[in-house]
C-alpha cells in the first residue's frame, strides 16, 4: 500500500515537471568527494590496538595514532602528544597533549584516556615481551586533562621512537573498551582519534573507511575509502587493470613481472619506494642439519643474489649483504659479506660429512638425504619467487629443498614455535631498526629467537642486547652493537637477499601519492582523485 502511495506522489510530481517546466529550478548540489578503492590480500581483522595479527598494520594505522609520530629520516613529530621533556635521570618522560582531540564517537582525547590505554597495555606485558619500551615502564600517570607522564624502570633510549610504532601504543576509545575493562579480551570497537572511521565490514570481503569528519589534523581528500580483500594477486592486477580498484600498494601483493607490464605499458603511474628494510631467511640453528655452523655458512655461499635480484625484482632493489643496511644507526660496522662461491659451498658442506657420489643429487650423511624446508607465507607473490630460486640454488650444491606455502597465520606460528629449517623472516624496517629488532631476538615472538636457539653464545648475546637498551653513551652503544651484529653475522643464521622496497601502481586520475615512512603504512589520507 505504501509503495502505491510513494508512486502515485511521483507521478504527480513527474506530470507537473512537464506541465510547468518553467517552474522546475535547478538545485545546485555540492559535489560529491569520490571514493577511492584499495584491496589487500587478507581481511583487515578486528582491529584491536593493543594487539597484533590478524589485525593489519595498515587499517590500524588508519584508525589510531600515537602520542609521537615517525617522520623521514627518523626525526620525530608531534602527533596526540605536541610537546615532550625527558628527565635528566632520563626516568620521566612528561607529556603535553594536543587540546581539542576528540575519539570518533566523540569521547574526549585526556590524559585520563591516555593512561587508560597504557594501563591495558601494561596489564598484557607477556604478549609485549618482545618490544623493549613496555618491559622498561614502570607505571603511566595523569595530571590533569593534559598531562601524561610515563615513569621507567630505568633509562631507555629508544622509547620515544618505539612510541611511533602502529602497534601495540596507539589509543582506543574508553567507551570502546568491553565491559570487562580488558582490551586483551576484544573491543567492542575500532574507535580511535584517526583520520578514519570504520563504517562497514564484511570478514574475508571488504571493509569500508568513511573519512573522520570530526578530525583534528588535516582531512583526507576522499570522502571514503573501501578495501577489498583479494588474495590472489593476478586477480589484483585483473581487477585494477578493470578499474574497480584504484591502486596496488605494498610489498608482495603482485608479482614483480605483473608490476613490470604495468610500469611499461606506460598507462599507470608506477614508482618503486627507497629501501625500507631487509627481505632474509632465518636459518634455524637448533633443528636438524642447519644446527652446523658449516652448513649455514654453505647456504650463504650457494645463493646466487645478483641473479634473485635481476630476474624476480627487475634490479628494483639492492641485494643485501647483511642482516640490517649500512644505513641503520649502528649498524655500517664493515662486515664482510659472504659471497656467491659454489666450489666454497661445497668444500663446507663436505667439511661437516655431508657427502655426495657422482650420481647423486641430494647429499647424504649417515644414510640420510640432507633436505630443508623452507617456509613462506603462500600469499606473498615476491616471496614465493624467491622461495623457487633459493631451492633451484641449493640444488646445485645437493641441498634438497621442500618448500611450505602456507597461510599467514600458519606461517606465523611456525616462526614463534622453530617448526622450520629456512623461513622468511624480513627485518622490520624504520623506526623499529636496529633496538626494537634486537630486543624481539630474546623471545620466542618471532623467527629470530628459534633461529639463534642453537648458538653457544645465545645468552651471551641475549645480556648485551638487554645491556645495550639501557645505555645511556654513545661509545659503549656503538661498541655492544658491533659485538651483537658480528657474532649474528659470523654465525650465518640470517640469509639476506635484497633491502625490500614497497611498489605503486596507481591510475593517472589520482594525484598527491607520497611513499610512507614506515614499510606497513599505506598513503590513503594523502590521495585525491578526479
């Protein structure tokens, strides 16, 4: 009945148009910001500050923010927080924060809010154990609306540049927090003081970012922002080269070849990031034949990184010689790399009794075939590619190589738990290089600890990493650095391939595209689109 009436009103309206067009006056519309169409390979997850996977480091940082933002060139920025002091003692770190900061739901951005979200996060330091800066606070206080102070147990240096990290310190509504008051368990909510609010969500489908009209800093341009979830990376290129998305942005995401046809049909702007941290396998030292240092040092020498560079990355990034750049602080120490010597690889392998006849092609040692498994996230394009080339060159030195595609989470686990012989374990890039690296190696949160499980001189380097976190000189800095880096670099339990890049491909119609500073965020806020 009602549709009847809403019909019967239409018409009438339609005949009087036509009747009396002289009357019909034009309405003068404001135009509508476009929407701009990204896609990723997995779902964006619940989006919990305070913690990690599957939650992805991008849509985070679309939502949340930090007291102290990372800028280029590691110099630090003013973001909730607009000023800083740090005490003498180094002990006390007083904030000052922004006034007039709002959550999207409009709860007010105080210092009670801020030490809230401190608080839980402090509340759940197991599941932090790997980053320094939550180890080193004592307790976070407020002082009025405006005042945060952060106490530490001791001097540590690297806090203000851990505080820019996308997780797990950025800030969540109160009124967001589950009725049992710990983050830990769930949010009811992504509510933070970003530049966007979550507006829709469909698991394993799309999630829609409406921009935040109430922020405090300066808007995005697109009024919305919708990010598909695509796994495939073919079927990304299918869907960009169709125009229902508007750019392809990340590290993985496309193959290098599908990224080269689109750069050179010259119908996309397409750009290659400066280098943002280093792609390497973790080879385990405490799990079957990669236990022998000689081993190790073997697989250093079989792979030919020139060639892993020229075919799969097209020579848009650098090949890598150590675990961290040269151009990480403390880290130009003038370690000698390990070069591509087949005849080398072979005297060593031969050296620590894994032998091979004439016919052959995987060595043996006591009657077993001296095979490795290397593992890898099976939606990461690039690292799927190298995964092949690594097999095909220890091949020819009589390594057998099984190789584990497996779903990120999977992939995840196996790092923590040292389920593996090889896995792809990339370092992390600004601003977590070197501190934030080296502290993680003490604990089973990632690869590296597996990886150096098995060294003699483990707890040797795990007392200098905690001893270089707190220091407060330069030299003695400089000096524990050297001696963590050349023992890790000499014990050959990291495989460095390439200083990793982020790639672009964008339609001509979008303009104000920047690189991010930090590998795992991605420049939506800065686009337009005409």
């Amino acid at each position: 009945m009602r549709k009847n009436v809403v019909r019967a009103l239409l018409a009438v309206a339609v005949a009087a148009l036509i009747i009396l067009p002289s009357c019909a006056q034009p309405q003068t519309q404001a135009p509508k910001s476009p929407i701009l169409t990204f896609s990723w390979s997995q779902d964006v997850g619940p989006l919990n500050p305070h913690l990690y996977g599957p939650s992805q480091m991008f849509a985070q940082d679309l939502i949340y923010e930090p007291l102290v933002s990372y800028d280029r060139g590691g110099k630090l920025q003013p973001a909730l927080a607009e000023s800083w002091e740090v005490s003498p003692d180094g002990k006390l770190i007083t904030f000052q924060l922004r006034p007039g900061v709002q959550f999207s739901d409009g709860t007010p951005f105080d210092a009670a809010a801020a030490k809230a979200n401190f608080d839980q996060v402090l509340q759940n330091r197991k599941e932090h154990d790997w980053l320094g800066l939550i180890e080193a606070i004592d307790r976070v206080e407020s002082q009025g609306d405006r005042t945060l102070q952060m106490y530490l147990k001791t001097p540590y240096y690297p806090a203000l540049q851990e505080l820019t990290l996308i997780r797990p310190v950025r800030f969540l509504s109160p009124k967001a927090f589950p009725d049992s008051g710990t983050t830990a368990e769930g949010i009811k909510a992504p509510i933070g003081t970003g530049p966007w609010v979550l507006a829709d969500y469909k698991k394993d489908a799309q999630a829609v970012f409406k921009r935040n009209e109430n922020y405090w800093g300066q808007k995005p341009a697109v009024e919305q922002v919708t990010v598909k979830i695509i796994p495939e990376g073919e079927t990304r290129v299918l869907a960009f080269e169709n125009n229902e998305i508007d750019l392809i942005y990340g590290n993985g995401e496309i193959s290098l070849d599908s990224f080269k046809q689109l750069r050179d049909s010259d119908q996309y702007t397409a750009d290659v990031s400066p280098p943002l941290n280093t792609r390497a396998v973790a080879i385990n030292s405490n799990r079957g034949p990669t236990k022998d240092l000689k081993v190790r040092q073997a697989i250093q020498h079989s792979i030919n990184k020139d060639a892993i560079i020229a075919a799969i990355f097209y020579d848009t990034e650098q090949k890598a010689d150590t675990y961290f750049s040269a151009e990480v602080p403390y880290a130009d120490i003038g370690l000698q790399p390990y070069a591509y010597d087949l005849n080398q690889a072979k005297t060593l392998l031969d050296e620590a009794g894994w032998t091979q006849a004439n016919n052959q092609a995987v060595r043996q040692k006591n009657g077993q075939p001296l095979t490795l498994d290397l593992s890898f996230s099976g939606e990461n394009n690039v690292d799927k590619a190298i995964a092949e080339a690594v097999q095909a060159d220890l091949k020819a030195v009589g390594i057998e190589v099984k190789l584990l595609g497996e779903e990120e989470q999977s992939w995840n686990d196996r790092q923590a738990n040292g389920e593996f012989n090889l896995i792809f374990n990339d370092t992390w890039g600004p601003p977590y290089e070197p501190q934030a690296m080296v502290s993680s190696m003490r604990v089973p949160s990632h690869a590296d600890y597996a990886a150096q499980q098995g060294l003699p001189m483990k707890a040797e380097i795990d007392r200098k990493i905690g001893e270089v976190l707190l220091t407060t000189e330069e030299a003695p800095r400089q000096q524990l650095y050297r001696e963590i880096l050349t023992t890790l670099h000499e014990q050959a339990v990291y495989l460095p391939i390439s200083y990793s890049t982020n790639i672009a491909v964008l339609h001509k119609n979008l303009a104000g595209f920047e690189f991010m500073p930090q590998a795992n965020q991605v420049p939506l806020s800065k686009l337009s689109k005409s």
